[in-house]
C-alpha cells in the first residue's frame, strides 16, 4: 500500500499497518491517500469502534503509539536529511 501525498508516495505500508488512524485520533481530514499496490483486504473501523478498542483493549493502544512514534521518527528522520544547514549569524 503506498501513501500518496500531493500525487507523490511518501511510504510504503506493509501487511497489518493501519492508514486514516491521524483522522480518527483528532477528528481532522485525511493528510494523504492510500493506494493498493496489489489485491488488499482492508478493515474499516469507525471513531466511536477505535474509542472502544483503545479504552478496552491496553495492548491495541500500545500497538498503535509505538506505530505513531515509529512514523514521526522516521519523518523526523527524513526531514534532517533533506534540511538545508544553517548558517551561524
């Protein structure tokens, strides 16, 4: 599945990853699209069914942070490398 962001893929996610997850967190509209790059199965989950979930179920939520904190670690990573260096005034 890649993750398409202004027609660019920005990730690649593999088997078992969940997409749309930002969205049902805080409400907000989708920040990319996802494209299937071979025949997929997806799970759809509603806010109020994730609610449930993550508040019944610590080993789901957990499962979830660590993914969130894989992804802004591999953005931050990502944006160190491409950043332009500053310059000392």
């Amino acid at each position: 599945m890649a993750v398409v962001v202004n027609g660019r893929e920005v990730a690649e996610l593999d088997q078992h990853e969940c997409l749309g997850d930002l969205a049902l967190l805080d409400g907000s509209t989708r920040s990319a699209d996802a494209v299937a790059k071979v025949k997929t199965r997806l799970l759809r989950i509603g806010v109020q069914q994730l609610q449930w979930v993550l508040s019944t179920q610590p080993a789901v939520a957990m499962a979830l942070m660590r993914t969130l904190d894989r992804r802004i670690r591999h953005t931050q990573a990502s944006l160190k490398s491409t950043a332009i260096p500053r310059t000392e005034r």
